[in-house]
C-alpha cells in the first residue's frame, strides 16, 4: 500500500512522521506544502484533511492526522527497528513525555518563535491576502491561533509565562537526559524524535540556557540524534533557512 | 512487581484507572488521597517530574516498583499492556491511532472544559469553607506553577465569563462526536475500550452541568449508562467515601494557551 505524506519543512509538527518514516525505512510520496503560503487550507489539500491541519499521511485509503499519534502508527505498521520501547513503563514514559512536549513546551517555544520570526515575515504580505487566507482556516480554534500568531496578540504575560516555560522545559530536558542515555530510557524512541523535532535548533534560539556549560547532556544528544543517517537524510529534505539551523549541531560548529 | 495506585474518589481519571485495573484484573494496593485537599502534593514522589508537570493536573499516580506514573489513559494503556483478558484497545495500528486521536481530543477539550464546571459547581464552594491561610498553604506546596495558579483561580471563584462559555461549546463539540462514534456500535471505538472509560470518567457528571450539551444526544445518554453498569465501573464506584462521586473535582488540564 502506497504511503503519502504532507509536510512542511522537517520541523515541529511536520518533522516527526518524516524522521519517523525514515528511520523506519519507509518509502513514501513526499508532498510538501508551504505552510507560510497557507497551503494547507487550499480546497486541494482539504479534500485530504477537512481540518486543514500539516502534516497528513495516507495508507492506502485510510486517512491519518495528528503527528504524534502517526509516529506510533508508523511504528506499528511498518516493519523496520522498533521506535517504541520493549518495557512498558518505558513506553509510558514515551507517551508522557511527547504529550507534555505537545500540550505544554511546544505551544511555548512556538508562540516565541511566531513572534520573534515567524510573525514579522508573513506580515510582509499584502493585508487584504492574508486576511482572505486566515478566513479560510477551517477549524474555529486554529483561526483565533493564527490571527494571534500574525498579528502578535500575545500579551506581555503570555509571552514572560512562555518563556518560564521554555526555561523550565529545558532544564528538565537536561535532567531526564543526564538520568538516561535517550529521552524515555535506554533506547532511542519516539520521544527522541518527538523532542528532536522541538529542540534542534535551542543553541541557537536560547543559547543562554542552552549551551555545552549549562546543558552538555541535551547538546550531547541533540549532536547524538544529528549524526544519525535517518535524521541527515530527514534534514536534506528542508527547503529554508530556518532548518539549515540544525547544521549547528555539527561537531565543533561553535 | 509491586504496584500502588494512588487515587481519588472515583471520578474523573481516577475512574478511568480503577475501572481499567479491574477490567484487567491487576492486583494493585489501592491507596485514597483527597486530591481535592491537595493530598497528592504531600506523596515522597510529588516532585517528580512525571508526577509535578503532569499535563493531567490532579490525576491518580500508579507506582510500580518505585516509579511513578501519571496521566490516566497512558497508565491505562499501561495497564492494557501487561493485564490479562481481552486488549481494551481495538486491534492492529490503526485501532491504537484511534485511541490516541480520542485522547488528544479529550485532552484539549473534554478534560479542561469539564475541569473548569467541575470545580467551578463542586470544589469552588468547599475551597470558600476552609480559611485562606490553609488554602494557600495547601497551594503553596505545588511545585508547578501553572497548577499552582489554576488552584489560586478556583479558590478566588475566578471563572471569567467567556471561559465558561467555551466550556460549554467544547462539551457540546465533545457531545456530537460521541453521538457520531455511537451511530451504529455500542462503544465508541466499535468494541469497549479504554477511550470509554476515559471519556465517562470526565463526562459522568457534565449532564448536570452543561445540559445544553445533552439536548438530542439520546444514544449518549444510553451509552453512559452501559459504561456505567459495567462491573468494573460499580467496584470503582463502590469505592466512593462521599454520596456523590460525580461531585468530586479538582483542578484538571489547562485550556489551550493558544485561544
């Protein structure tokens, strides 16, 4: 059965069944969409998935959304190295983790990222356009997200609550990570590519809590994850500067 | 394998891992704590990771050989995984996706919206009988400071109009899914799973609370009432130390960050 995915850059989101896919060995259709272009919400794309949202995979005729719940599909389905645990505490701890990086560190790191970066270039854009492109955003919750993503309505509280969390998020990266050769145990999982995805630029998006002084063990594993085939292979599929960043993770880069 | 499961009264995620450990059969030594007290706070494990930033908030902690775990339908799963009898999971890679897709769902609609009528109806009110002094010294024992905050919120009534309203408006999202999954199965997955446990667990008392929610949703109505006959559900039930376990809340998940 033929695999298809759409994707953006491999980055957040969009990175987690690619590297997924890789690693696993899985041949796949790659159909990129721009996410800055608002590619997803083209009449075209919502006939695949009705709420509008990257990354997307089929299989055969079945219909997959939501990525992290792909990357544990992906391990089923497929044959290729197990990504997910032998021990089932471990693979709870696989589980915890990618939801707390979903629910609670991601929105913070992105809500930075869409102000500092993201915001400001799409912004670029003719006003009447990007009002049209946010009107045609299917799903109510992602068109009050994106309205506050371009216009940066974030308030001062939400922004300082933010990066509270991005500082406490990466010291308990740094914690689990010194207790463990991989994120959720003794192999690398799900949760590696999950946290990879999120994490791989930090040296260069917080390099002051995040450096070889104050982090060697993230750093260590974000070069660790870096150096793997699947995760090369995985990167050269990017089209934008944004995740050339990753080449920061080449030894002796900094 | 030593294993203790540290729960509330029966509802909400604590339902849905009693109800699981005895659909599964798994000997564990159960141990109450009044999470509306902020009891789980006082545990030798309460600052853990897994146990402090758990996005669950005031959920059951399942301790096996002296690791502790959180968020019910992944300790569910957990318990799925190595229990005996029937999975309680619909089979192969796509009925797990199915399991997972749920509980995203539940995570960012169900659990927050329910957590905020919950406490606002039942916890609200006891938090106002105790004196200010103990309340924020209870608080002042969390170690994560978004928790911490939705105590503060509860125990100040603070319960802003419109987070109210998209309570309501994600109950009423919640509804019509389970009434579409419901259409032509008994259970919401096709046979019972653990996403039936979950889902009750946080909607057994939402009928009283968001009535509008219910208006038309008969084969709903019909399921709760399966869910709730089952045996494993009664034995968790019978557990109850108060008359309305329905009743018993403490603060859940966040609503999203991102509106």
């Amino acid at each position: 059965m033929k695999v298809v995915l759409y994707h953006w850059e491999p980055n957040a989101n969009s990175g987690k069944p690619m590297l997924t896919l890789v690693e696993k060995g899985v041949e796949f259709e790659s159909h990129y969409l721009d996410l800055l272009n608002f590619d997803q919400h083209k009449p075209e794309y919502l006939k695949i998935n009705p709420q509008g949202t990257i990354p997307a995979m089929t299989h055969g005729d079945i219909v997959l959304t939501e990525s992290t719940a792909i990357m544990e599909y992906v391990d089923q389905a497929f044959e290729g190295p197990r990504l997910m645990p032998d021990d089932p505490v471990e693979r709870w701890r696989v589980r915890w983790w990618m939801k707390f990086m979903d629910q609670w560190l991601a929105p913070s790191f992105s809500m930075i990222g869409w102000s500092v970066f993201v915001g400001p270039s799409v912004r670029e854009r003719d006003p009447e356009e990007l009002k049209a492109a946010i009107d045609r955003i299917p799903l109510p919750e992602r068109r009050i997200a994106w309205n506050k993503a371009i216009y940066n309505k974030f308030s001062a509280e939400e922004m300082a609550e933010s990066q509270r969390r991005v500082a406490l998020g990466i010291n308990k990266l740094e914690e689990a990570l010194s207790k463990r050769p991989w994120l959720a145990g003794n192999s690398y999982s799900l949760a590696d590519i999950n946290a990879f995805n999120l994490a791989y630029a930090l040296p260069l998006s917080q390099p002051d809590l995040s450096n070889d002084e104050k982090t060697p063990h993230i750093m260590e594993w974000l070069r660790k994850v870096y150096e793997r085939p699947a995760t090369q292979k995985t990167w050269a599929m990017g089209k934008t500067a944004m995740v050339a960043r990753v080449k920061i993770l080449e030894r002796g880069a900094n | 394998m030593a294993m203790t499961l540290y729960h509330g009264e029966p509802n909400g995620p604590s339902l849905t891992v009693l109800a699981t450990l005895f659909e599964k059969g798994v000997e564990a030594d159960l141990k109450r704590i009044d999470l509306a007290s902020g009891e789980r706070h006082t545990l030798p494990f309460a600052k853990d990771t897994e146990v402090a930033l758990s996005i669950e908030g005031e959920g059951p902690v399942l301790v096996v050989d002296g690791t502790p775990m959180t968020d019910a339908l992944y300790v569910a799963m957990y318990l799925d995984e190595i229990g005996g009898g029937p999975s309680l999971q619909p089979p192969g890679a796509l009925g797990h996706w199915d399991v997972l897709v749920w509980a995203r769902f539940v995570a960012e609609r169900l659990a927050p919206a329910a957590s905020t009528l919950g406490t606002r109806a039942y916890l609200a009110p006891r938090l106002a009988g105790r004196s200010k002094a103990d309340v924020d010294a209870m608080i002042a024992r969390i170690d994560s400071v978004d928790l911490a905050d939705r105590w503060r919120a509860v125990a100040a009534n603070d319960y802003p109009e419109e987070q109210v309203a998209d309570s309501h408006r994600k109950l009423k999202l919640v509804t019509e899914r389970t009434e579409k999954a419901l259409e032509n199965s008994d259970w919401l997955l096709g046979d019972f799973s653990i996403t039936d446990l979950e889902v009750y667990g946080w909607l057994a008392s939402m009928p009283l609370l968001s009535a509008a929610a219910f208006a038309d949703t008969p084969k709903t109505k019909a399921w709760m009432e399966r869910v709730k006959s089952r045996p494993s559900v009664q034995k968790a039930l019978a557990l109850a130390t108060i008359e309305e376990a329905t009743q018993y809340w403490a603060p859940g998940p966040e609503h999203s960050r991102w509106g």
